[in-house]
C-alpha cells in the first residue's frame, strides 16, 4: 500500500504504542504518522480514506490499552506545535487537539477562568 508516498512529515512503520501509552502495554501500529500542522493532516486524513486505510488518533495515552496483536492501521499523534498551543483572548481559549490537558488547565486557573472543568 503505498497512500503514504509523497508524504513529507515524519511517519514510523511498526511503531510500538505500549511506550506512549500509560500503562505501558500493547502492541505495534502498522503506521505512526506526526502531521506537522493542520494543512499535512487534512492531507493525511484524504489518503487513509481514499485508500480505505483505518486509522485513530493518540492522545496522551491515559484510558488506553492497545490490543497486543496492535493496530493494523494508522495511529496519527498530533505532537507537533501547531496541535499543543493554546490561544487566550478575554475568556475565550483556543486550544490545539495535542494540547496538555493539565496545562490547559493551569493557564486557564492562572487566568482566572472557570467552566473548563
């Protein structure tokens, strides 16, 4: 399968996920994509589905356990900096999907913001 040809960001193949998970267990991603911003994701994203490739994507790695048979797919992690940061504007907060919970949390309480919890 070749929907990957051409791509320009960092992808692993046979990646292990049990390392980026918390409880340290499972098995191997048959692909691991790092998209670079959100333009390399939507790329990504039109040719797992045009290839009928499955796919999911790793958070932080709390709440999951990967089958150790692993995922005969595409894991996308969303790493890069244009997924982490976070944008504060008056009491609005714009938050990338890689973002750190905790320290979202952090600076919206050192802003004084509620209603995330």
């Amino acid at each position: 399968m070749s929907w990957w040809r051409g791509w320009r960001d960092r992808i692993e193949t046979d990646a292990p996920l049990g390392a980026r998970t918390w409880y340290r267990i499972g098995g191997r991603a048959k692909w691991l994509a790092h998209p670079s911003d959100a333009e390399s994701l939507s790329r990504l994203m039109s040719a797992v589905a045009a290839e009928g490739v499955p796919w999911r994507v790793l958070g932080r790695g709390a709440n999951v356990l990967v089958r150790d048979e692993g995922f005969d797919g595409v894991v996308i992690v969303l790493d890069a900096p244009a997924f982490t940061k976070m944008t504060f504007e008056d009491v609005s907060v714009c938050v990338g999907g890689g973002a750190d919970l905790m320290k979202l949390c952090k600076a919206c309480c050192d802003r004084g913001l509620s209603g995330l919890e």
